[in-house]
C-alpha cells in the first residue's frame, strides 16, 4: 500500500495518533524540499508550521492551493 501512496501525484503523509509522520510520498518530499527520512517521525505540525503560526499552518498551507 506505502507504493501506491508513493507513486500518487498528489502530496500524501500517514502519521501516528501523536502526529508523527510515519510516511511521506515522493510529492509530499519534493513540495516541501525534504527527504523522506529527514520527514519520518517528525511531528506534523513541526513541518507545516511556521514559529508563531501554530494555530494556523492548515489554514495557510491550504491557501497555496
């Protein structure tokens, strides 16, 4: 199933009841520039998040869209 997700187009994470991301596809990488290692259990708010932007990283990351 993790190659499936890997070969979508569109940028996926699969994270843990805590947040932390326990996959990342190749979109997900490319579009924030990271590997998939540097992403793996780092918590999913660390990495849509900007310093004093935590209420609202969904919120801004959705508005590139």
């Amino acid at each position: 199933m993790l190659a499936l997700l890997d070969s979508l187009k569109t940028p996926m994470v699969v994270s843990d009841g805590d947040g932390n991301m326990t996959f990342a596809n190749r979109a997900c990488c490319d579009l924030l520039g990271r590997s998939a290692k540097e992403i793996k259990d780092t918590n999913f708010c660390s990495v849509f998040t900007q310093p004093g932007q935590r209420g609202r990283a969904i919120e801004n990351y959705l508005q590139l869209f």
